[in-house]
C-alpha cells in the first residue's frame, strides 16, 4: 500500500506526505510507523538540488546609475517599472519567467516565460508592458 502511494506521487512522496495520503484513505496509522516502514522499504522523499557552492551574482554586464535609490513609492503610472526574473523547476529542466511590474499600481505590465535564460525573454516582456 505504501509503495503503491509512493509510485502514484511520482516517487516524491516521504513518510510525512505518505502519511497524509493514509489518513485521507481513512487508515489509522501512526506517523512513526508510516516512517520505519518506508525505511524498510527503501522508500525516500526526492529532495531538492543543491547548488554548487561558488561566487554568484558577480559584476553586472552594464552598469547603470540607480535612479530610484530605493525609493519604490511612485506617484504617477508608467513612471517606474521593476523586473523580476524568477527560476522555475519543472521535470524537463528549468523554465525562467521574466516579469514587468508597474510600481505605482504594483500590477503585473507584461511577463514573458521560457526554457532558456535570454535576452529575448526580457525583452518580449517588456515590449508586453509597452
């Protein structure tokens, strides 16, 4: 029944999720039971990559002056945009998603989502925003 479950989540499930999946069956089990019997059964949570330890960030490609100096309250639309690029992990590999956000109306402008980290993915969610 365990294995069955665990195989069904893709083989992602740990004990504690396992556990969950029981108890929503309607089985009254333990959660240190649920625990030594996926241990015995060689059953493990997929876990998370790490990242390489190494310098990140680094010197950026253009240097350009700071012309909000952190003040992020704007008094008018379209005066002030913000962009966010943020790392998605899916199955198949990283997806990168490039957003646009309008700091008066803290709205979403214009967004862009690829598989590869470019420059066209920047610029097609700011030609959105436009």
């Amino acid at each position: 029944m365990l294995k069955e479950a665990w195989v069904e989540s893709g083989k992602v499930y740990g004990h504690r999720k396992l556990h969950d999946d029981l108890l929503e069956q309607g089985e009254s089990v333990c959660l240190n039971r649920v625990a030594r019997l996926t241990k015995l059964a060689g059953i493990k949570a997929q876990i998370g990559y790490k990242r390489r330890p190494g310098k990140y960030g680094g010197k950026p490609s253009v240097l350009v002056d700071n012309t909000l100096d952190r003040q992020f309250d704007v008094a008018t639309r379209d005066k002030a945009w913000v962009t966010e690029i943020t790392y998605i992990r899916t199955q198949e590999g990283f997806a990168y998603l490039v957003v646009v956000i309008d700091l008066f109306s803290r709205r979403v402008v214009g967004w862009a989502m690829k598989s590869r980290q470019t420059t066209d993915v920047v610029l097609q969610a700011l030609l959105m925003a436009t």
